[in-house]
C-alpha cells in the first residue's frame, strides 16, 4: 500500500513540474509576442514616417532613457531627438529590426537585444544600421520601453 502512495505522488509531481514548465513556456511566448509586436509597430510607423508613432512604443515618463553617442533621459528629449535626427521621410528611410532575442524578466519586465537597418538614399544619408538593447515594463498601456542603448 505504501508503495502505490509513494507512486502516485511521484506521478503527481512529475504531472505538476510538466504543468508549470509549459505555464512558463507560454508565458514567455505572449510576452516575447507582445514585445515583438511593439517593435513591428514602431517599425511600420518609422516606415510611414511617423516619428510620433513610433515614440508611441516608448513609455511617456521622465525616466524613458535613450542612450546612443549621448544619453539622453526623458520623454520628450528623445521624441525632440528623434525629430531634430530624422527630418523627413527620406532621411528615415526604410526601418528594419532583425535577430531579435526577448527575455522575460519576470512578469513586469522584459529586455530585448537585436539588430536594427536603415535603407536610405546616398543623398539622404545611406544605408546605417547597428545593436540594441532595449529594456521594457508592461505598463497599463501594454509593453512599453524605458530604457534604448542603440549603437
């Protein structure tokens, strides 16, 4: 009798271990889709040459910190950064983001490392391109990035 107890414990913790591996699996699926998507929206309005759209995947807070030759802090600092930087359609190009990796880091929190391309004219600068890391919170807006090392 005590053989068949120890059994059906072993049993149920093995069902319980596989049941929380696959909660974890799926929670790291939405939240590296919902960063994903994000970064395809911020690309898509870049491509439309929607600056303000693209700022959108960017946490509106003091705090929001874009580190690139300088480090720059605050919303509006880098939405003024991006404008002075890209003032037209042309001198933004084509955006790509490519070899993305996503890390859940716990349930607020996520970062997100891969390579970035701007497809542009020689007279509108040429093509660019380079790394990031960005750092995300999910806010009450959805994934928002608060932190951008772009190189």
């Amino acid at each position: 009798m005590q053989r068949q107890s120890w059994w059906r414990w072993t049993v149920a913790a093995i069902v319980v271990a596989g049941l929380l591996s696959v909660s974890a699996a799926l929670a790291q699926g939405d939240t590296g889709q919902a960063v994903r998507s994000v970064l395809e929206q911020q690309a898509s309005a870049w491509n439309r040459g929607d600056i303000p759209g693209f700022m959108a995947g960017y946490e509106n807070a003091e705090t929001t910190t874009f580190v690139g030759t300088d480090v720059n802090r605050g919303y509006q600092k880098v939405l003024e950064l991006y404008l002075k930087r890209y003032p037209t359609p042309a001198a933004m190009g084509k955006l790509t983001f490519f070899a993305l990796e996503i890390l859940p880091l716990g349930e607020e929190y996520a970062s997100a490392l891969g390579q970035w391309k701007l497809e542009r004219a020689p007279k509108d600068g040429g093509n660019v391109g380079g790394y990031f890391t960005l750092l995300l919170r999910k806010t009450a807006l959805g994934w928002r990035i608060i932190l951008d090392h772009t190189s």
